[in-house]
C-alpha cells in the first residue's frame, strides 16, 4: 500500500494536477479483483475517455471493450464515461495510477507527461500507416515503451491504434516541406506536437482546439493539421480552402489500465486483453470506412479543394533526418524501435 501511495504521488507532481475524487467511480467499492471470480460477483470496472460517443474511439472502441467482455462473462462489467466526465487528459492520468479510473484511452502524447519517451508514438512519420502500429505493438520492440512505461508508473497497457492519420489544411495547397515556409501553422502545445512541427519545417502556434476554427477565420494562423473525423467536426471547410493528405502522423490512443489489472483472475485478464484485441480492429476498420466516406463528400463537393499529390517521400526524410538527430536516450530508443519494424 504505501508503493502504489507513493506511485500516485509520483503521479499527481508530474501531471500537476490533483487527481479527481472518483471514489464512488471506481472499481474499489466494487468487489477485491480476483476474487469476484470465487465469490459469483460481477465487478464493475470504469472506462474514461475524452471523445464523444459519435467517434470511432468510443462506437468502435470502448463500447466493443465493454461488449466483448460482458459476451466473455468472466465476472467483469465496463463501465463507460465519455466525453471527459471523469475529468481532463492529465486528471485521468493520475486517476489511472491512483486507482480511482480503471481503465482510459489516452494519446501517446498526452501520456508523454507522465513518461516522457512514450510521447514518440505520436512522433511525425515514426509509423508509415496503422498496420506499422499494430505490427509494432504485437512484435517484442514495443517492449521497450510498454515495459518501461509500466515500471515507470504501474500502468499497463492494454493495447494501442490509430484514430486517423492527421492531415493539413491552409488557404494553399501543401505538397512539399517548402510549402510550408512563411506559414503559421496551429499545432498542439505538447512537447512532441511542437517538435513535429520542427521536424516537418513549420512554423508552429499554439492556438487552443476550441479555439481553431477563430484563428484561422481571423488570420491569426494560416493552417493546421489535424485527422479528417476532426477537421469535419470542426467545419474548418468553411475557413480553410485546401486539404493537403500529407498523413504526416498518426494519432495514436493507447488503452491503459491500473493497478487493478494484478488484481484480476487470469481468465479476467485474458477476456479483457481479447476485447481490445477486438476494439483495434473494428477501430482501424471504422476510421477507414469514416474517412473514406468523407474523402468522396469533399470531392465530389466544392467547398475546398482535396490534395492529393503530397510528396509524402520528402515530408518523411526531413522528419526522419530531424527526429534522428533531436531525439535522444530512451525516446531515441524508442524511435528506432519503431522504424526498426517499418517494411
């Protein structure tokens, strides 16, 4: 008890933030982990995670978590709070290791603030498409983010896929690094964002999320990248002429759970594990259906024109030749454990 105190501490600094009072949340009240198998009950375990229930990450993802563990009828039961109810990226995080949320789904760059050398699953062209991703997450390289990162903080990771490559948009079109001189271009303010940015040849502002559609009516930033589900979401059509499909990274959830994984009985683990396994196929599969579906609106459409013809070549050797040098210790190792699996 005083490690996983300790760990939680460790946790709360990091994030600097207090993790959220989700006692009545959480799967402490519940039941004593492995042992719901013996007694006949079902134990109920927490799922948080930021998106809205109309994103693959929640339709294709948690809700197939929580469905095939409930078919498995192990004595398990997933409770599902979107749309950030139980908090923040960084509140979660620290509620993961705290106990207090069992399960999340989280970008790597949001975890990056806990660990900093997982944030390089979101780093640019360090995947050359979700079948690297998951050819990566199931071959002995990742060990070297998933085992570090578990040993790090006590949370284990479930698995990992890809929502979506993210894309740019501007008031021109984007086919080359040189395109994106003199523009300013909105980013992400984590660490990781920010050295894409570097990587690609961009100029990065950081402008808030909610605040994008603004800034680029306004002028105050001339594009930004982000996956197609979001570029709709957000009606950047309205402001914005160009869709450049540069593919530039992937954006990367990774599923976590806490210290309640050692708690569970092997065959709680196993169902649990199938689930996800399950989750990052119909993920992949519906991000592929939602995006495809977009692409033939928008050209078939004529509010903005879609680019096709990025020299992805030329984005990726610029990247690789920044990250190789920028990178060091164990996000280079990280790194190179990636493109290692790369064909």
């Amino acid at each position: 008890m005083n490690a996983r105190r300790t760990r939680r501490t460790m946790w709360l600094a990091l994030v600097a933030a207090p993790a959220m009072l989700l006692v009545a949340c959480s799967s402490g009240g519940e039941g004593t982990g492995g042992d719901a198998g013996d007694t006949g009950a079902t134990q109920k375990l927490t799922l948080a995670h930021s998106y809205n229930e109309d994103q693959p990450q929640h339709r294709c993802g948690a809700q197939v978590i929580a469905d095939e563990v409930a078919a498995a009828d192990v004595g398990l039961e997933i409770e599902i709070f979107p749309s950030s109810q139980l908090g923040g990226d960084a509140d979660r995080i620290a509620s993961v290791a705290s106990g207090d949320i069992d399960i999340d789904i989280q970008g790597a760059s949001a975890l990056g603030a806990v660990y900093e050398p997982i944030s390089v699953l979101d780093a640019a062209y360090a995947f050359d498409d979700a079948d690297h991703l998951a050819r990566f997450m199931a071959s002995d390289a990742s060990d070297t983010v998933t085992e570090a990162f578990e040993a790090e903080t006590g949370v284990h990771t479930l698995g990992a896929w890809s929502a979506g490559a993210r894309q740019f948009t501007a008031n021109k079109a984007i086919r080359t690094p040189d395109d994106l001189q003199g523009l300013r271009m909105r980013f992400p303010g984590s660490p990781q964002f920010l050295m894409n940015a570097k990587a690609l040849g961009a100029e990065a502002t950081e402008v808030a999320y909610e605040e994008l559609y603004l800034a680029l009516q306004q002028g105050t930033v001339d594009g930004q990248e982000n996956p197609i589900t979001n570029i709709v979401a957000s009606n950047l059509k309205e402001v914005q002429d160009y869709v450049s499909l540069s593919s530039h990274q992937l954006n990367t959830n990774l599923v976590i759970i806490g210290q309640v994984w050692t708690e569970l009985s092997d065959e709680q683990q196993e169902a649990l594990s199938a689930a996800t396994e399950k989750a990052i196929a119909e993920v992949t599969s519906c991000v592929d259906e939602d995006e495809a579906t977009v692409l033939d609106e928008w050209r078939s459409g004529g509010d903005w024109e879609v680019v096709d013809d990025v020299d992805r070549d030329a984005f990726s050797a610029t990247a690789e030749e920044y990250l190789s040098g920028a990178l060091t210790g164990d996000s280079l190792a990280v790194y190179e454990a990636i493109r290692s699996t790369s064909e």
